[in-house]
C-alpha cells in the first residue's frame, strides 16, 4: 500500500501531495521510454482521484478510484469511462446532534 509503506500518512489531512504521489508511482512502476509523458499522465490521474480538488490525495479519494474503476471493468462491455468528478461547493460539517431529517432539493 502506497500510503502505509511510505508512512507518508503524517501530513495535513493524512494524505499525498501531488509531489509525493508522482515519486511514489515513479519509484514503482518501470522505467518509461517517455518519462515527460509519464508524469503528464500521473498529474492527470492526480487531478481525477482528487475529487473534492483540494490538492491532496485522501486513502478515501484512492480506494474509491480503484472501486470505480473495477466496477466499470466488471461491466459486459468495457467501455471507456471514467466518471467526471467536479469539487462541489457544498461542504459536510461535523454535527454535534445526530441528523434528524435529510432533504433532497431539486437545483432550479
């Protein structure tokens, strides 16, 4: 595991930065002919995992990837797709009190 076997998990929300995630996956993987394309490719993949845009990669944020991306494999039909995760402007807060009642509102 990438987090644990680094003990990279110290920093601010106990996550990687892009740095760190591009050395991290430079250090695994073999040794590509076309090592620019490579990093463009992994700031790419960043910036797809990192889904609340916040600049650091969460355990959260990367398993749910890995999960996405396996369920789509598991289609009968492979077909390209890669879900278009955009940061929202609504923010969970830490509730003191249980939720009591929870209401979907249709954006108008």
């Amino acid at each position: 595991m990438i987090f644990n076997d680094y003990n990279l998990m110290g920093g601010p929300n106990n996550a990687l930065d892009m740095e760190t995630f591009i050395a991290v996956m430079l250090h695994h993987l073999p040794p590509p002919a076309d090592r620019v394309a490579l990093v463009r490719n992994l700031i790419e993949l960043f910036e797809e995992i990192d889904v609340n845009g916040d600049k650091d990669l969460e355990w959260v944020e990367f398993t749910n990837h890995i999960i996405d991306q396996g369920m789509v494999k598991k289609d009968s039909v492979f077909v390209d797709t890669i879900k278009d995760y955009l940061p929202s402007d609504i923010r969970d807060v830490n509730h003191d009190t249980e939720i009591e009642h929870i209401y979907y509102m249709e954006a108008k």
